[in-house]
C-alpha cells in the first residue's frame, strides 16, 4: 500500500478554491491547474494524490476508503449520512438549507404538506421533528417549478443568495440549516495517515481564522 | 486430514486462528440456532445496527426472526452463576447494508464474558480484541473508549440533544458541537477536550488529568487509568490507542468501548464494549463485556487474483478409457497439481498447462 494521502475534491468552482486552501497549506500538485480533462493528480514529492469527484459523490469516495480525505457540502453529509469523521468547516460554499413557497403560500396544518426536494432525508428529518405528515417529491433539479406548478405546497432546497427563488415569485418561510464546506475524513485512514491528516487539518484550519 | 492454507480463503484463515486463540484463553464456543422469537428484538431495538429484521412465522405460529444479532440471544441464555461464562461464537447474521437497503449475509465471530467481572476480565477482553486484529493483519490500530466518562461528562442535558452531541463526538466535529453547545447554554470547553485527547496508554493518564473533569467522572477516569496500567505490558500496546470520540448507544454501554481498524479497510472491523445496562435490561443482575469481529470485509482485503484457473487442462474423448483417465488425474493431483479434465477447452480459461489424454 502507497503513503499517498488520496484527497477528493468537489468538481467545481468550491474545489478550485479548495484546491488552493490545500496548496497554501503545503500539499500542491501543480499538474492539477493544466487545463485538461484529467481526473486524477499525482505529486509524488509530496506524496498527495486528488482527484475531481461529483460534489455529492464525495461523501462516498471518503466512507469507503477510495479517498482518505474530501471537502464535501454539509447538506450532503445531512443527506446521505455518511460513517466519517467531520473535522472541520471550512467556511466556503456557505448557503443554507430552507423551506421556500409561492409568496401566496399559507400553511394549513389540516392537510398533508406536499414538499418537493432533491433532499429526502433531511426533508423527512426536518418535518418527523415537527411531528407533521407530508408527501415527499423526489425531484433532481429545477425544484423551483414544483409549487408554481402545483406539484408541490412547498421546496426544501439550498438558498445562496435567493435571486432563483425572487425570479420565480418564491419566498423563504424557514431555514433549516446553515451549509458550508467541511473537510472530512475516512475513519480507518484517519488511524493509519494521522500525522498528515491532522497537520493538514490544522494548516487549513490557520487559513479558516483568515477568513473571518 | 491435513489442510493446505493455499486453499483456504483469508477469511476461514482468520475463523480458525481467532477459534484457537479463543480457545486457548479458555471461552467455549457458543453455537446457536439461525433463528430467534422476534420479540426479543422488538424489546431491544436500538441495540440492533439496523432496525429491519427479517421475519417469518414458525410451524406452530410464532413470529421468529433470521438473528440481525448474536449477544442478546447469549445473554438470554446466560445462566446467573458465580462464576464468570467465557463464550465465543462464529455465526452468521442478517442485517440491512445501508448502501444497498437490501438484507446481507455477514459473518460474525466474537467472544462475551459475562458474570461479576473484575479487572482483570476487562483486561483480557481487550487483550483478546487486540490480538484478534493482529492475528489479521499486523497494522491494526485499536481504539478505547469508555461510555461512563462520556455519560457523567454529558450528564443533565436534554435526551434529544444529548443524542445529537454524542453523534457530534463520533464524527470528531468540534465546530458543530460548539455551536449546538452555545445555541443551547452548555458548557462544551469539556465536551471539546475529551472530543480531541487521544493517546497510547502510556501517555493518557496526564492528558486526562489535565482536563479539569467533574467529581461524577472520577470513577471512569479510575478505570481508564487501571487499564491503562495493565495493558501497557502487551506487546500490541503501541497499537492500542484511547480515543474518546469512539461511542457506542448509551442506553446500553456502561464502561470501556472499543473498536478496531485494519489498514486498507474502510470501516472499522470490530466493535466490542462493557454492557452492563443492556444485562439490567434483560433482568440480569450480573455485568457483561464483549466484542465482534465481521469477516465480510477481509473478502475485499488481501485479495489477489489467481493467475490461473487451473494447473494444467486435461482434455479426454467420451471414447478414451475412462478408468485409465481418472488414474491420471489422481496421479496428477496427488503430484500437487489442479486438474481439470475437460472433454473440450472451456471458454475463457486460464490454464498452465495443456495435456491430451492418450
């Protein structure tokens, strides 16, 4: 087995940027900023291989060990659950999960809430501790449509800056929970690569108190 | 009967060194029935890993269940003695994989020790959970905790939010622990340190002690630090760690957890601990300790790929002396070669060699 520590990074704009937190912290791999459709990047000075994953693939790679550790949403580690350690927020991507509706919208606790989601389980969660009975819509993308078309009362989805739901004539009834990036980490390498695990965790936590 | 290793799987290797090093230490096996009376997983639900069982109804009516587990049905059978009961068992059982939501095979090895346990008893429990990781692989890592000081370090707070905290310990998430902390009016300054001191037994006695713990803690911390003693003489002892973010259902765990971790496999592969409140549960007065082992994952770990199917190819005709080439596969095999013989070459197989029988 290699001592390469495997990171897996969100495909995207947050993981261009996170890239860049973990370069600054001492693990760079500049292959990785050629401009090409490669998806795994090797140093092997510095012993650190990423690769781009999915955002919401991340989860997974880190649970199952492919990848040690990964920046992955915290409204994906709500969603799927994943048996990893969460060590730190990184204070990017930040957003909030909320429960947003037709301006018209008036809730009435004498029928099922219809509620259309790409998050299932935090939406179930979210409404079983309210002890209200709904009727979830599994959908995979424009949820915004959902209410205007009657297909739903309400949407559970991630708000950034709420111009997607003002253009749609939607508002925000309620948060649910604030979202932003988090490092993770696989339980078994988090025992075996501690040393570099927690010394990266600790040079990225120095540039989080940057931030703020 | 001698046994060739080279044709064993890893994890029947492993059964048979963790049966003997059970034996040796002087457990005697446990063997059970597949199936069990649902009812005794209904009154113990969140023990399970997975609430779904699967059931089915026995000839006189019954509702039995496929075991999604295998102590409680040792400790229903336990007999209230004086003595200490050493058991361990190999057995299989049904759970739901949560990546899959469809019901898995998985093949349980452990051990329980059950009766008025002193010390010692805890000792060896860990000793056994420590060299059964070895008798795996050498790079293990096995990680102690212990539910009582986590509890009396928790002691006060809301059921709900307890739960959410303990969940916060598990993931070694500070930054959402201090905020659910400061959202509800909790102290976390302790929650945080026990959250983050980790360390070889040598080392956890000061690290502990310099947390300033409350009086209802002194006793866990007591315990760690006896342990701790005795366990520094292992020769695993450097690979035996505390880390207390290992945590296990409170309503059940009492003293010492634990779990195990081998390089190149994802979950941890044993889990174990002190239950004494699942015994006051099921009406038994006495204390009880153990763990399991799941095999299902050493299938992936050391996996290497024959790089043939067989030794050597025999090819035969229907119109060939039979007897004259079952005398030659005899005589083959007993060489030490695999044979297959084959009237014509199966598609896509990968021989040594190829023999023609003439």
């Amino acid at each position: 087995m290699d001592n390469y520590i495997n990171i897996a990074l969100p495909k995207g704009r947050l993981g261009e940027k996170v890239y860049d937190m973990f370069e600054r912290a001492g693990y760079p791999c500049p292959s990785i900023k050629e401009n090409n459709r490669k998806l795994i990047f090797e140093n092997p000075e510095k012993q650190v291989r990423y690769f781009w994953v999915k955002p919401s693939d991340v989860a997974i790679y880190v649970e199952r060990g492919a990848a040690d550790i990964g920046v992955a949403g915290k409204d994906i580690l709500l969603e799927y659950e994943p048996d990893i350690y969460e060590l730190l927020d990184l204070d990017l991507g930040k957003c909030r999960m909320a429960v947003a509706a037709k301006e018209s919208f008036r809730d009435n606790t004498d029928k099922t809430l219809r509620v259309a989601t790409k998050f299932v389980n935090i939406t179930k969660k979210y409404y079983a501790g309210k002890s209200r009975d709904i009727d979830v819509v599994k959908l995979n993308g424009s949820i915004e449509i959902a209410p205007i078309l009657g297909l739903s009362d309400v949407i559970v989805d991630i708000v950034e800056t709420g111009t997607t739901l003002k253009e749609n004539n939607l508002k925000v009834f309620e948060t649910i929970v604030p979202i932003s990036a988090r490092l993770i980490a696989n339980k078994s390498s988090y025992k075996f690569k501690a040393d570099k695990i927690t010394n990266i965790r600790a040079k990225l936590s120095e540039q989080v108190i940057k931030n703020d | 009967m001698e046994l060739k290793s080279e044709y064993m799987r890893t994890e029947e290797k492993v059964i048979f060194a963790l049966r003997e090093l059970y034996s040796k230490y002087g457990y005697a096996q446990f063997k059970m029935s597949k199936f069990e009376e649902y009812d005794l997983y209904v009154k113990n639900k969140d023990f399970l890993v997975s609430d779904s069982v699967i059931t089915f109804n026995d000839t006189n009516g019954r509702l039995m269940a496929l075991k999604p587990d295998v102590t409680l049905s040792i400790i229903k059978n336990s007999a209230e003695t004086e003595n200490v009961q050493k058991l361990y068992y190999n057995e299989n059982v049904y759970r739901v994989s949560k990546n899959t939501h469809s019901f898995k095979e998985i093949m349980q090895t452990g051990l329980e020790c059950i009766g008025s346990l002193d010390t010692y008893n805890i000792c060896e429990v860990v000793t056994l959970a420590a060299k059964s990781l070895c008798a795996i692989s050498e790079n293990f890592v096995l990680d102690i905790s212990h539910m009582g000081l986590i509890s009396s370090v928790l002691d006060g707070i809301d059921v709900d939010i307890k739960k959410q905290i303990l969940q916060y310990i598990s993931e070694k998430n500070t930054h959402d622990l201090v905020a659910l902390c400061e959202k509800e009016n909790i102290d976390s300054s302790i929650i945080v340190a026990l959250v983050n001191v980790s360390g070889t037994s040598e080392e956890i006695k000061q690290k502990l002690a310099a947390i300033p713990f409350g009086e209802n803690s002194k006793d866990a911390i007591e315990e760690i630090n006896t342990v701790a003693d005795i366990i520094t003489s292992l020769p695993e002892n450097n690979k035996i760690h505390f880390d207390f973010s290992i945590v296990n259902d409170m309503n059940y765990y009492s003293g010492i957890v634990f779990k195990g971790y081998i390089e190149g496999i994802p979950t941890g592969i044993l889990s174990g601990g002190r239950y004494d409140l699942l015994m006051s549960k099921m009406g038994k007065k006495t204390g009880a300790i153990g763990f399991a082992v799941y095999l299902d994952f050493l299938e992936r770990f050391m996996e290497e790929t024959k790089e043939y199917d067989t030794d050597i190819l025999l090819l035969y005709n229907d119109t060939d002396r039979l007897s004259e080439v079952l005398k030659t596969v005899d005589t083959l095999t007993s060489q030490g070669s695999r044979v297959l013989a084959e009237t014509s070459v199966p598609e896509g197989l990968k021989y040594k060699t190829l023999l023609r029988f003439e």
